[in-house]
C-alpha cells in the first residue's frame, strides 16, 4: 500500500508541475556572467579566501550584484549571515617523526605529509600509538566494521586509516555501492568516525586512485589556512588534535619501520573479518599554528513567490562563493588561487539566474519564493552551507527543493547534463522533464567513484533531509573540443583543480555558460511551480532526515 500512495504522489507532482516549459536561454546575458567571472576570479579578490580582505570583497560584490537584480536581503534588512570560523595555518617546518624497532623516521611537511587540527587552538602535541584500521568504517547496513575490538584499541591513538570504501568483490558486487563511491569513503567521514572513537589523531594514505586526485591537491588544500565552524563553549562535538595525510611513499616508509607491507595491510584491509592492526609504531607531532577568530558571511537574499499559497515555501539555490585564497606558488610563482571555474562561474551564473527571474512578468514569476544561498568555505569542508543548515534563515520544513550549482560549463555547449540527486526524490522526474523539453540527454552519474554527492553544498541539506540536486554538465560536446579547451577539460583533475591555474581565459564559450545556467534556471521553476513538495524516495538514505523534517 506505501508504494502505491508514493507512485500516486510522484505521479501528481510530475502532472501539476506548472510554469513555462520553454527554454529562456534568450533572456540571459552571456556577457554579463563573463564580467561577474572576470571580477570575481581577480587578482584583486585574493582568491576569495574566507576572512581575508579579497573574501570580503568577493562577499560585498554579490550583495550589491543581487541588489542591482531586485534580490531582497535573505536575513532579515541584510544580505549577511555571519559565520563564525576558527583558522589555522599549520608552520611548515613542523616535521612528523615516526619511531618503531628499525629506528625513527621524520616525515617532511608538504613533501611527505600535512596536518592540521580541530582543537581550536594554536599548539597542539600528540604523542601516541599508531593503529592501522583500515579502512576507518564502522557500516552496520554493509555488516561491515573496522573497529572491531575493545575502545582502549583507539581512545587516545593515532588511527592509519585508508581513503575510498571498502573494495565491491565479486561475491558482493554492490558492496558500498559497486563503483559508487559512498559518505563511508569521504575523508570527512573518516576524520568524523575517529574522533567519535576518541582518537588523538587520524592519518590518511592518500593514493591518485583512491582520492580521485593527485598528492598536489592534498597539498595546496591542507598547506594552506583550515577553518572549522567555532564551537561554543559548552560544546562537546568530539574533534582530533591532528588530521593528517601521508603520501603512499611515506605510509610505505614508516610502516618499515616497524616491518610492515603497507601493501600487505592494504590488501587485509579489503577483506570482510578485517582487524585492526597494532602496528608498534609511535607518531609524534608538536603542531604549532597561526591561529585567528572571525565572521565570514554566507550571501543571502530571495525573490518572493507569486502565489499567495505557496510563496511562504521556496526553491533553495547555493553556489559557493569562497576559494583558496593566496598560498604555496606554482611553478611560475603565481600564489594566487582564482577559482574561476571552481567556483567564480557558478556564482557568476546564479547571479544571472537571479536577474532573470526577477525580470520576469507577473504571470511567469514562480508560485514559490526562490532563495539564494551563496555558501562561505565550503573549499573547507561545506561549512557555509553546514551552518545554515543547521541555522536556517528559513523554516527547513519549507524548502521544496535545492539547485546547486558548482562549476559551470565554459567548453562549449552538450548535448547531455547530469543532475547528481536526481534520482533519490521527486525531484528527478522534473529534471527528466527538462532535459525532453530541450532534447537533451540526461546522464547518471558519470563519476561516480569520486563522490561528487559528498562534495559540494548540497550535501548538508540532503543530510537534513532536503531534497537536493547539483548539476553538472556533460561532455558530449555539439563541437568537439580543441586546443586549450580539450587540454583544460581532459587535465583539470591533474593541473587545474585547487591550483593557481584555475584561471578565466579568453576562449571561453559564454553560450556553454548560459545553457548550463539555464538549466538550472528550468528545474528550479519546476520545483517551484509544481503542487506538492516533493520528497526523498521512500527507499533513499536521506528519506528518515526527510520525514524528520516534515514531522511525517
């Protein structure tokens, strides 16, 4: 009988979706979103560091581009929600030494290993066990457990765990999703599990495979300023006083100390019956850091929904503002990290969105209020939008739906997209709707192993139970791509991403934006114009966090 009343539901919301069906790429100003771009990827930005002047700026310049759009502040007579942030940059000179029967070992900072902590303060030391857990995921719906034995095994230790799930065999196809990765493979969650555990620290072996990216990522995003949403003082969120990465060659070396096969470990951990392993290793760190307080704002303002009903609900849209701001130099000594594509083009075209809505006449405006979330850090970790999450400036129960957009598409135009979500919840059939309208075809996932659901700020509202979508552009190009263009889309992985080359070039396709843009555009009045709210599958993950929400 619940599948039958979910299957008339869906049905419903797919039938009363109402509103224009056309495309309105027309309606957008392809030169205007190159211009936000240009502006916001500037030297003169800082790369849009939260809590440094280029932020500020970068913050200051959507408020005032949203109200040139007709935006309305989102909290209340501000286009502000301050976030707390605590900050810090580790000294590059602090060395990891790793001591076991063969002798000791000091690992190089940025070469060999970073660190941080989330102790919210300047100096930390650790001097503890080391324990190789695997893969550091404790799964009760795979069966699956890496900390079996007794707590004392990891209270006050220093965890070696692996990035990625678990490996699929051939006896579990399906296991941790196959080829997909899940949130038991993300980084954060490993650091979350082990401080839950009541670890001293937590060290990674970063591999290119099992992270999806190269050492040169890791590096430029943890040698850098870290920040962490402020705790109160009554807090008692469990936190590590080192998070830390190692590179393959450096997890092989100080292993030997103790004479272990990381390999050997590796292929150990991948079998079910994994048990920790003691490794006779002692790690020790005395991490000192700049440390600072500050507000870094998420930009927030809305357009008021046509319908007298429905206008006290809303259509979420995030697009973070911030980026890496000004670190380690690249090779030609630039220390300036843009983030044009990552993530200036999505604002850029959000902002676009905003003004095009509000353009609209009276009969095409959309029946829901459509609010506008432009995220502060989420380069370090999804705190922006975390923090609304957690502080919404709306009732979470009200949001109908959120459209991320992170990175858009300046290549050349497709004839695919992919809305990541799309299929946990309602929502999905309104995508489906808007790639036939445009005879595009829209794909799954195409990388589904490097976990782009985890990865942006969507996720903290599909964690609370909202459903949520953030779209990505395809790659089946009306015209094959060459030059710069291909050299930019076939190595942004190895030579663009988190790095100071992120940059605004001339060769931009405006066009490739604005179809991207646009689509983002359609499936948001879908959402907004549709009867019902629509909601997680019964059968998805977030559907619990979605009946929470709802009180139902």
């Amino acid at each position: 009988m619940k599948t039958r009343i979910f299957a008339i539901q869906f049905s419903i919301i797919v039938l009363c979706t109402a509103g224009i069906a056309q495309d309105l790429s027309s309606r957008f100003n392809s030169t205007g979103i190159i211009e936000r771009v240009k502006r916001l990827s500037a030297d003169e930005f800082e790369g849009r560091g939260p809590g440094t002047a280029g932020g500020r700026l970068a913050a200051q310049y959507i408020a005032d581009e949203l109200k040139k759009a007709g935006v309305k502040p989102g909290n209340g007579n501000s286009y502000f929600q301050n976030v707390k942030l605590v900050g810090v940059k580790a000294d590059p000179n602090t060395g990891l030494v790793v001591s076991g029967r063969s002798g000791s070992e000091t690992l190089k900072f940025a070469d060999e290993f970073v660190a941080t902590t989330s102790a919210q303060k300047a100096d930390v030391s650790v001097n503890a066990e080391m324990v190789f857990v695997g893969y550091g995921v404790d799964a009760p719906n795979f069966n699956w457990n890496d900390y079996s034995g007794p707590a004392e095994d990891y209270r006050g230790k220093v965890l070696l765990i692996l990035v990625n799930d678990p490996p699929a065999t051939d006896q579990e196809p399906n296991l941790f999703g196959g080829k997909a990765l899940t949130y038991y493979g993300r980084w954060t969650y490993k650091y979350e599990e082990a401080a839950r555990r009541g670890a001293a620290g937590v060290i990674l072996i970063h591999t290119t495979e099992s992270a999806g990216y190269g050492w040169n990522v890791v590096r430029t995003s943890n040698g850098n300023w870290r920040y962490e949403i402020a705790r109160s003082a009554g807090d008692k969120t469990p936190f590590l006083n080192i998070k830390s990465w190692v590179t393959y060659d450096a997890a092989k070396k100080m292993l030997g100390l103790g004479g272990l096969n990381v390999d050997n470990l590796i292929a150990s951990a991948k079998k079910r019956g994994f048990k920790p392993v003691k490794t006779g290793l002692n790690v020790k760190i005395d991490l000192k850091s700049e440390f600072q307080t500050f507000d870094s704002p998420n930009v927030v303002g809305k357009i008021e929904g046509s319908d007298r009903q429905l206008r006290n609900e809303y259509v979420l849209f995030t697009s973070h503002w911030d980026h890496l701001g000004v670190g380690e130099p690249d090779a030609n000594g630039d220390r300036v990290y843009n983030g044009a594509y990552d993530n200036a083009s999505g604002v850029a075209s959000v902002i676009e969105i905003a003004d095009v809505i509000g353009k609209m006449k009276k009969d095409e405006k959309p029946k829901r209020s459509i609010f506008f979330l432009f995220p502060t850090a989420e380069e370090q970790g999804l705190l922006g939008a975390e923090y609304f999450a957690e502080n919404p400036l709306v009732p979470l129960n009200k949001i109908s739906g959120n459209v991320n957009i992170d990175g858009v598409n300046f290549f050349g135009r497709t004839r695919d997209f992919s809305a990541l979500g799309g299929e946990r919840s309602d929502i999905g059939p309104m995508v489906e709707s808007v790639a036939n309208e445009r005879k595009m075809e829209l794909e799954g996932d195409m990388r589904p192993e490097q976990g782009f659901f985890f990865r942006s700020d969507h996720f903290p509202f599909a964690k609370v139970g909202v459903p949520a979508i953030s779209l990505r552009h395809g790659d089946n190009f009306i015209t094959p791509l060459a030059g710069e263009a291909l050299s930019f889309f076939r190595d942004y992985n190895a030579k663009y991403y988190h790095q100071p080359s992120d940059e605004y070039r001339d060769w931009w396709d405006s066009s490739a934006m604005v179809q991207n843009a646009e689509l983002g555009l359609a499936i948001a009045l879908k959402i907004a114009n549709t009867n019902g709210m629509p909601r997680y599958k019964q059968s998805d993950e977030f559907a619990a966090a979605d009946k929470k929400r709802m009180g139902r």
